[in-house]
C-alpha cells in the first residue's frame, strides 16, 4: 500500500498547479497515512488537488482497519479455511468475546467503522455549515468526510493549510473531532464487546459482562485524558492559551490530550509549548491507545499490566491480581518485552536523528535537541504532532522517520501475536540461582 501510494502521489495529476513531490516526500506521506500517522514533510492543503487528498484518504482507511483486518479479509476472501494457529492469532489479538468467528470479527469490524465514520460526517458537516465557512456543499461534504475518517482512524492528516487550528473557536467542532479520536483509540475489541453489553437487563445472565480488557482501556483512556488535560492547562494557560478565554483554555487543553493520544491534529503551535507540557505530551505519545484499535503506542493495557507487575512485585506478591482476575506470568513478560521494544526503538531513533541532523536547520529549531527526541517519539507512537522540524529534516533523517512510523505500526503487533503462540517448553532446567537487584 506504501509503495502503490508513494506512486499516485507523485503523478502530476495530483498536485496544483506550480508544485512537485519528490519521491522521498511521497514515499514519506504514503507511509504517514498508511500507518496513520500524520507528519508530513509538505502542506497537504496547499500542494495535493482532490485526487491527490482521495489517495490520502483511502491509505487512511486501509491503514486504520489495519493489517489485522486485511489478512483476515483476505483468507476469507480466498475461501479458504483458519488454520488452529490463525484463530489462536486472532484470539489472542481480538479476545475471545461470546466465541466470535473471525468472519464475525471483521464484519463487527467494518460495521464499527462505517456507522462512527458516517455519524462523524454528518455532525462535522452539519456544523462546518452552520459556521459558515462560505464553501459549496460539495466541498463542505469533502472536508466532513476526510476529516472524520482522518480523526477516528487517528491519522491527524488535514486538508486545512492551518490544520484544524481553522476551527479552533468552534469548539463543538473540535469536540467531534476529539470523539471521534477517543473512539478509535480505545480499540474494535472494546467496541465489539460493549456491543455485546446490555447494561440495562436485571439478569446477570443475559446482561454479558465487560471483560478486563474492556474495562482497563476504558478506565485508562479516562484517567490519562483527564490527566494530559490538566498537565497542558496548568502550564500552558499563562503561556501558549494567555490570550485564549477559560472555556477555550480547557477546551484546547482536552483537545491537545486526547490528540496525544495518536492522533496529531492541532490547535496550538506544539512548537512554542513549554517544556514540561511537551515532556507530558511524550508520554502520552508513547503508552498510545488501547490494544487493538486505530492508535499506535505501546498500548495503555501494557502500561497497565507493567503498573500492576511492579506493585505486586513491592507487595511481595508471587502472582498479579486485580478487579477479581489473577493475570498470567506470560502477560506481564509480553508487556515488558514490548515496552522495552518501543524504548530500544526509540533511542536509535533518536541517536540517528541527533548524527543525520546535527549542524541542520533541524537541530536548530527553538527546543533544538527536544524537538527530535520529540518528533522520534511521535514516528514511533504513530501521532503526527511535530514541533515543527518535520519540513526541515535531511533526506537520511526523513529516512529514519519513515522506518520508525512503520516500525511503531507493524512491530508491536507483530511482537504480539508472536509471542502470544504456544510457548517453547525448556526440555532440559537448569539448577536455580538468585541475582541482587537494586
């Protein structure tokens, strides 16, 4: 898809007039909007035609259903049957809620994504008209439907020249944006099984019940977006939002948290922020969204089962337990695996950026060696923002944000699935010994 979109994007006949995407451009925004990332290296408004966004707009939607879903499409497109170890695959990445078919998986899958979608074009599009940006209806449809894929799949990719800070004093508008960005982050498994869910019966029995993994995505989504709202309002309302009136300092502060989240949009220059709202905007860059879902990251269930593999381990506890389930060794291993994986990724991305940039107009931006530590982590968690040294890198380090937003995409599922298979019995153990630690 990468390669396939890298060559309609350098067809003349999807840019304006008077301008040209080379092919390292190409090849860097193809790999964007495919691992629904969101950086861009050119401004899309000002450079692709509508046949040059639709491109971006289908890598969006093919990249947010993701490789997951695609292989599964494809099998059952061939005809063919699940082999034990795809279903244990699939299991293991969707859960297994109510004993869904994978055909029923990819169905819940695509109805999920067309109904969200369609209700996010309609709202932006009933707004977007009653602001009265002057644009024929045509052109408004355009910009709701483009918008509302870009943000539930969490892409952050805007056909505005100024990105959606050109709806900033609507914020009924950045309010469906911002749903639209939660919903895909908190992940299709947590949507499938909150369809399964009937709150509202008396019997226990017929009512179904919200799994741990529903209700840790749900609870973390929560907490961090609450969290990363206060963090940006405390140290950017006498900063960056001074001039901004309190409604629309706390609306641009839970706008910029859950955009953290993976998606990139932004109303604030990220660039002029301080720099502990940025070093908060990190983290939340890094855990990502829930497993499974549209954002990329480390995932917030593995931040959790870390959390949890700490505090039982200062307990003195020899098993992790929480909301009445005892959690297996093999999940806490997995998480560790992943979250050192993203961390290792991290720094030699950063070390890379730090040798292809240094002496730069990159290296010399206003937070200079924060700014690529930033963009680093943004490549690899998938999210888009950028504190404005995207335009200004080398061609080798567009090369090293290239392999970093498809590495963020593909490996931490990859690593998953991998290490979610039967495990490899040890046939011969060895005598046990102790190690001192800390």
């Amino acid at each position: 898809m990468i390669l396939v979109g890298a060559a309609l994007l350098m067809l003349p006949s999807a840019h304006k007039s008077g301008h040209f995407v080379s092919w390292l451009d190409a090849l860097f925004l193809a790999t964007s909007a495919t691992c629904v990332t969101g950086l861009a290296t050119v401004n899309v408004a000002e450079t692709f035609n509508s046949f040059g966004q639709a491109v971006l707009l289908v890598l969006i939607q093919a990249g947010g259903l993701g490789i997951f879903t695609a292989s599964i499409s494809l099998v059952l497109l061939s005809g063919n049957r699940l082999s034990l170890s795809d279903e244990q695959t699939i299991h293991a990445t969707v859960g297994r809620l109510r004993q869904a078919r994978p055909i029923d998986v990819f169905i819940y899958a695509c109805v999920f994504v067309l109904l969200v979608e369609l209700a996010g074009t309609v709202a932006l599009f009933t707004f977007i008209s009653e602001a009265g940006s002057g644009a024929s209806p045509w052109q408004t449809l355009w910009e709701s439907v483009f918008h509302s894929v870009s943000a539930f799949c969490n892409a952050g990719i805007s056909i505005y020249p100024d990105g959606l800070a050109h709806w900033r004093e609507r914020p009924v508008i950045l309010a469906v944006v911002s749903l639209l960005v939660i919903t895909g982050g908190i992940g299709l498994m947590t949507l499938i099984n909150l369809r399964f869910y009937y709150f509202w019966r008396r019997d226990p029995r017929r009512r179904g019940r919200l799994t741990l993994q529903t209700k840790l995505s749900l609870l973390t989504a929560g907490a961090l977006l609450f969290l990363g709202s206060i963090v940006v309002w405390a140290f950017e309302s006498r900063h960056t939002l001074k001039d901004a009136t309190l409604g629309e300092q706390l609306s641009w502060s839970f706008f910029h948290s859950a955009m953290s989240r993976t998606a990139g949009f932004n109303v604030v220059d990220t660039g002029q922020m301080n720099p502990p709202t940025l070093l908060a905007t990190l983290g939340l860059m890094f855990i990502g969204g829930a497993p499974g879902s549209m954002a990329g990251g480390i995932k917030t269930v593995t931040v959790v089962v870390l959390i949890l593999t700490a505090w039982s381990a200062l307990r003195r506890r020899d098993e992790v337990q929480f909301w009445n389930r005892r959690l297996t060794p093999k999940v806490s291993f997995v998480a560790t695996m992943l979250a050192m994986f993203g961390v290792g990724c991290v720094v030699a991305g950063v070390g890379l950026l730090m040798v292809f940039e240094d002496g730069h107009p990159a290296a010399q931006t206003h937070q200079r060696w924060l700014a690529l530590v930033f963009e680093a982590v943004s490549a690899f968690g998938t999210v888009g923002l950028s504190t404005g040294v995207t335009p200004l890198l080398t061609d080798a380090g567009k090369g090293v944000i290239i392999i970093l937003m498809f590495t963020g995409r593909i490996a931490p599922l990859v690593l998953a699935i991998y290490l979610a298979r039967p495990p490899n019995p040890m046939l011969v153990r060895q005598p046990r010994e102790e190690l001192a630690l800390g």
